[in-house]
C-alpha cells in the first residue's frame, strides 16, 4: 500500500478563540463559553480559564469553584458554524479529502496534493497561515501516515502546535503516553487496563492480542494494531446533509389552489437556491402533504439528471401535487425535498440545448448573487410566477 500522508487539524479552543478575537476586551481573561445555568456545562475554555483546571464538559458549577473571575458567554452556535464553514474551504483548496469530525475539528489526506503544493509540512504550514489571515484564529495540525497518528500528533503541541510522527517516531513519542490517549479508550477501559499494569500505549503494544480482546473486547484487535502503529481507515469525505430540504405549515389549513401553487414556488426557490449556495444537485423530489386530520403522505420522483434549478423542482412538485392531493381535503403543512446529492462534478448536467443551459445558470448565478446581498425572495422570475 501506498504511504499515505494524514493531516489532522484542530482548532485551539474554538468557540471560546472566537469570542476573544470579536471582543478584544475578554483577550488574556479566563473565557468560559457556556451558560452559567447551575445545570449546564463546559463548552469550550480558553486557555487562560485551561490554566485552573476548567475544561470542556466539566459541570459549570464545578468550573467557576475553580475559576471564580472566569467570563461566562453563552455559546452563538450560528456565529462558530459561519468560521466553520471559512475553515472547510480553505482546507477543500488543498484536497477533496477532508473529513470534518466536528465544527473545529477535521482529517485531510493529502498524499495526492504535494506535486501542487509541497510536502506535508508546506501544506500544513500554508493552512495555518491562510487562517491566520482570513480567520484570525489558530490550530493545531498533527501530521502522520495515518489517522490515529495524526490525531495523536495534533494533542501534543497545542496550541499552535505542528507535530509530526514518522514511522521511526513511534518508539520515542507515542509508546510512553498513556492509554487514555488511546483512540476509544475511554475512562472504563482505562481502569480494566491499569489493573491488569497497561498505564502507557508502548504496554498496550507489547500485551499479547488475545489477553487484550479478553479485556476490551471486539474492539481490542483495532486498539492493538493502532498502539503499533497500524491504522488503515481512509479518509472519507463525506456531506452534512443527506437531502436538502424546506417545509411550510400554514397559519389556517387550506384548500385554496392557486396559494398553495405559490407556496410551493417558494418551496422550490428556496431548495434550489440552498443546493446551489452548497454547490450540489440531487436527483430525487419529494413532495410531502400534510392534511388537516394530520393524515401525511410523502410521493417522489426521480429524474434521469441531477438537478438544483428552481423551475424544474417546481415542475415535479406542482405534478406529484396534482396526482395527489385529495381535493375534499385541506392542507396543514406542504414541503419539498431534494435526496440522491452529489456534488457537481461528476454529474454534469447534460443538455440538448447548451447554449440555453449556460444562459439559465448564468441567470441564476445572478439572481443568487443578488437574493444573498439583499435577503431572501427580492428577485422572482416572473415565468415561473405566471398562473398555470
Ligand atoms: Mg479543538
């Protein structure tokens, strides 16, 4: 097999990083990011709240016994989800092979990526100073051969850190840590292993296998193999979302045709414009009906292209709605779908008429770009408006 090459980059404190870089009156303070509900916990800690004790998932009570002057902000997940996304592209300019573990938190395999732009280390340093320009934050990156390693890696510099573990590095770096390091070694397993006199990962190497999955059990194999170095899961990239999709509930059920046909026109648009801004196109649209005895019925069709244009979502749904909808009824709810995405690049979408096909995503190139500056439903296209 190919030697392959793992970053594994994480975020310094992420939320609570954020915050101190919006407000440069909390930089240098203790920053809890969490409400101070007796009940809540520990979201993030900056590294000056860090130095008492506190840390993420800790009960807020017990965090501000140990930091009393510590700054308590309740989390803007909308804000740290905007910075996520900033993060995922700048990693997505160096490979397609990012696998996002979290908001802060993500593999990239790069081992295709270095006749562009270097060998690991380059790349790495290059992502930590895109950042740093455009995010104002910074990370840690662990590189290695595999993800294990490099997840490792990342933890032993932080913050701001850059490790690497070389196959050679093992013996020196990796085998006097100890087990609760272990990837899916948790505080259980962690007490089964001391008494049996495991504490470090180099014991762990060095156990006999059938004595550990006596211990651990199916997962022993994995966590053996891992100690040793051992680690062939791939980077999989994969998409938040599996479909795309926009539900209305009327303010009074209703039976009145010719509104329902503009609410479905908004549904469309708004799919449409979420699969574009996302950059993917799906292949099936489902139309959901919820009648007012909350009777809900769901029917589909599946196109032979993948598509994320508004006036073909709206031509589907309009027709499964007419084959469907029992007229005696009237409607509490009514939603659009779009499932089967991909991304658009290996579903170019073909067309009898390219000239058209490239005028029409031009045209919604532009009326995208104006709907994003000046809010939602300015620009409709009025054929798609006309009574039918
Ligand atoms: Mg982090």
């Amino acid at each position: 097999m190919m030697e392959r090459n793992i970053l594994h980059i994480d975020m310094d404190a992420f939320y609570a990083a954020i915050e101190q870089r919006d407000n440069p009156d909390l930089r240098g303070l203790p920053v809890i990011i969490g409400s101070r509900h007796p009940r809540s916990v520990v979201s993030t800690a900056s590294y000056e709240a860090r130095a008492f004790g506190v840390h993420s998932a800790m009960p807020m009570v017990k965090a501000l016994k140990l930091c009393p002057e510590a700054i308590c902000i309740p989390p803007n997940l909308k804000k740290y989800q905007n910075v996520s996304e900033k993060i995922m592209q700048i990693f997505n300019k160096y490979t397609d092979l990012v696998e996002a573990l979290s908001l802060d938190e993500a593999f990239l395999d790069v081992s295709g990526s270095q006749r562009i732009f270097g060998n690991p280390r380059v790349i790495a340093q290059r992502i930590k100073e895109n950042i740093k320009e455009q995010v104002g934050l910074t990370c840690s990156i662990g590189i290695s051969y595999n993800k294990f390693l490099a997840k490792l890696a990342s933890d032993l510099e932080k913050p701001n850190g850059m490790t690497v573990i070389c196959k050679e590095d093992i013996k020196n770096k990796v085998w006097p840590l100890p087990i609760n390091k272990m990837w899916g070694i948790g505080p259980k397993s962690s007490i089964k292993l001391e008494k049996c006199n495991i504490r470090t990962i180099g014991q762990l190497a060095q156990t006999d296998l059938n004595f550990l999955q006596n211990i651990l059990g199916s997962w022993g194999a994995e966590v053996y193999h891992m100690a040793n170095g051992i680690d062939n899961r791939p980077v999989v990239p994969h998409r938040e979302a599996h479909s795309i999709g926009h539900e209305t509930t009327f303010l009074e059920d209703t039976v009145d045709l010719e509104f329902i046909k503009m609410v479905l026109l908004d549904l469309a648009q708004e799919v449409g414009r979420r699969l574009r801004s996302q950059k993917i196109k799906g292949k099936t649209i489902v139309l959901k009906l919820r009648y007012s005895d909350f009777k809900t019925i769901t029917r589909n069709h599946t196109l032979m292209e993948c598509t994320d244009r508004d006036d073909l979502i709206y031509k589907i749904a309009i027709g499964l709605f007419k084959t469907n909808y029992d007229k005696n009824k009237s409607l509490r709810l009514i939603g659009i779908t779009v499932t089967g995405l991909t991304t658009g690049e290996e579903h170019k979408q073909i067309s009898l008429f390219p000239v058209e096909n490239e005028k029409s995503n031009i045209l919604y190139q532009a009326l995208d770009k104006i709907n994003s500056k000046y809010g939602e439903k300015t620009v409709t296209r009025a054929r798609l408006v006309r009574k039918s």
